[in-house]
C-alpha cells in the first residue's frame, strides 16, 4: 500500500461516464515506430515479377473471353449450315469410330456454281462442278486431297453417266452414293460440304483473300466483262493471270475457278477448271484453319460459314483445324483416265491411287505421256504435270 494510503488502482463506478474507457494496448499505438525508423516493416514494392504474373493472368482471362466469344460465334454459323443441308443427306454418311482429333477421316467436298456463263438454263444447273474428298490422317500427320474429275464415267441408277449427274439426279445424298461406289470400302464418306462458289468469294473477302499459285499464264475468254459498254467489252481481251502465286481477293478468285478457256493454251480443258476450283478451295479450306483466325472469330465467325452447307458441328470443326494446323505433310492426288465420247473412262490406275490415299503405298506422279487426265499423287506444292 502506498505511503499516502492511496490505492494502486482506479475504481469506477458504474453507470456512464463522460469520456472514453482506457483499453489494453490503446496506448501502445500511439508507440508505433516512426516511419524512418528500420524498425517498422515496409509495403514491398511491384517488381517485374509481380508485374509479369499479373499480365499474364489478365492475358489469360481476355484469351479465355475471347474464345469463348468466338466459339459461340461460330456455333451460330454452324448451326445455320446445318440447316442448309437438304434433308436425307446425314442417312447417306458413314459413322466413323473415334474423333477427327485421332481418327482418319473422309470429308466430301461439293462445289456448285450457278452462274450463266452464257449458257441458257444454268442459273437452276445443280450439278457438282467440282468434286474433291478431303482426307485426314492424324497418325501419319498427313491430309490428302483426292480430286475427282467431273466428267468421270460412273454408272448411277444402272445407266453410264458422268459423276457429276448424281447431284443433279438425287441431290447430295445420291452424290456421296455413288462416290462411295467409286471409292470402294475403304474410303467411305463420313462428313460432306456443299459449297456455293457463287457466294464463295464473300468468304474469301471476309478472310482478307487468299494466295493461289497459278501454274501457267492465262488469258480467258471473254466472259462477265468487267466493263458496262458492249463496245468496249467487244474490244476487251479477257481475264490474265500470270504464272505462280497470285494473291486474289474474293471476285478474282471466283473469276479464276470459272475460267473454261485460255487462249494461250489450246490444250486447256474443263478438267483444268476444275483444278483451279479444287486450288480455290484448298486456300480459303487453308486460311480458314490459320490460328489468326481466333482474332476474329467473335466478329465473323457466323458469317464465314455462309456459303457451305454441312452435317459438321463446332466440334468437328475446332477438331479439323487442330489436325490440319499439326499436319506436317500435305498429298495431292486425282483420279483419272483416257477420254471416250465426251467424259473420262477410268482405268486400274485410279485403284492404286486411291491405296496412296489411304497411305498403303508412297504418293507416284502421273505417268509420263498420260498429260492432263493421268492419276497420281504428288506431295506438297508440286504442280501435276
């Protein structure tokens, strides 16, 4: 107890009291180190560590957004080309067992052009101009492409006809019948897309154009003539393309896939129309699949699949442009024969060719002196000779 006889503490009396109640440690803030003081801990600072996590987690989060965008995108445009596929075509395809991601595939590729071209009745004409199966291998990274001549002699309904006729007789289900009969077993026909080449060049101008290596110099004959004057269209040559690479934009591209004449070229055929067409395809079929693509799928994705009709759904899309974007090797190759009475009449060549196809034998060039019509297969970018 304390000399003065005061206690060593407080008592409080209960009730309220003016002013605040002393609590443990209050005082002891008011104590804190000053912030000079190496005694007090210090907020770390951003480093590029830090700075680097944090950009690429928002880098992360906008990719993410963005192909989720982007997928939705091109699920409308899918679901859209779905609809467009006249009914009973599906009965038609093949079942294949597995997923494009690790399975062969066959995909038939039906190109149609409705244009005049000066000729009467054309515009109701559904014939396949162009005829062109498309092959995935992801074992073998490998894609192929098989072209298949128009005017091939194929029986269809038990009478001889050009294999064009079958789109025209039933549509593309009687198509990828009589495909299927072509081809054998072996190659049966588990996805189809129907191309309109009159809305094709749309396509092509929303992928901003395509590159086309032109295998020789052209000068068409005169048709849809860009100028407004019959005088001056009288006067006008035709189209010209020279030879190698050409990057064309949508119009061009339909112009060159059209191209039925060259006047430089007596030789020239409608077989050579055809290629030009498949060599159309193969570009926009290779732009498309090109990864800068994802920067603008949420913009045009539903727009880019306008002029096809297809049985493909998003996923199989997404799974065709992975294989294609790994595929190291790609195999061109075409059917063929000896022309007879104003079509093709195939030969034992075409059943070699289509073991190529499948990979049970190496891709062979056309035989020497078989010139335009010759089989084979070559590998990469090398014209067919």
């Amino acid at each position: 107890m304390a000399a003065s006889g005061e206690k060593p503490y407080r008592v409080y009396k209960g009730g309220r009291q003016k002013g605040k109640v002393p609590l443990p440690g209050r005082d002891d803030r008011d104590r804190r180190p000053p912030a000079d003081d190496p005694r007090r801990r210090r907020r770390r600072p951003w480093t590029w560590r830090r700075w680097t996590a944090l950009s690429l987690l928002v880098l992360l989060v906008l990719i993410v957004v963005w192909g989720v965008a982007g997928y939705l995108s091109v699920a409308s445009g899918v679901s859209a080309a779905n609809k467009r596929l006249p009914p009973g075509t599906t009965a038609a395809l093949t079942n294949q067992n597995g997923l494009i991601l690790d399975s062969p595939t066959n995909i038939l590729l039906l190109g149609t052009d409705h244009a005049t071209n000066g000729q009467a009745g054309r515009i109701s004409d559904e014939h396949s101009d162009s005829m062109m199966l498309l092959r995935t291998d992801p074992s073998r990274h490998r894609i192929t492409y098989l072209s298949i001549p128009r005017d091939l002699a194929v029986t269809i309904g038990g009478v001889n006809q050009k294999i064009n006729a079958a789109m025209q007789i039933g549509g593309p289900k009687l198509a990828i019948q009589t495909v299927d009969a072509l081809l054998g077993s072996q190659l049966r026909v588990n996805h189809v897309v129907l191309v309109d080449f009159e809305q094709f060049q749309t396509l092509i101008d929303a992928v901003g154009g395509i590159t086309v290596n032109v295998p020789e110099r052209i000068l068409s004959n005169r048709f849809d003539c860009p100028y407004s004057s019959a005088a001056r269209c009288a006067r006008w040559p035709g189209w010209r393309f020279g030879k190698g690479p050409q990057h064309m934009d949508g119009h061009t591209a339909l112009i060159y896939s059209r191209i039925r004449e060259n006047q430089l070229d007596p030789s020239w055929t409608d077989f050579k129309r055809q290629q030009n067409q498949q060599a159309v395809m193969q570009a926009t079929l290779a732009k498309l699949s090109s990864p800068t693509r994802f920067l603008s799928l949420p913009f045009d994705g539903s727009n880019l699949l306008a002029p096809i009709s297809t049985d493909l759904s998003t996923w199989d899309f997404l799974q065709l442009a992975w294989v294609k974007f790994r595929a190291g090797e790609v195999v061109h190759c075409r059917l063929g024969g000896s022309p007879y009475n104003g079509a093709i009449e195939g030969g034992p060549e075409n059943i070699q060719v289509i073991q190529e196809v499948l990979g049970n034998s190496a891709p062979q060039p056309p035989a020497p002196g078989t010139s335009l019509y010759g089989p084979g297969c070559v590998v990469g970018n090398q014209p067919f000779r």
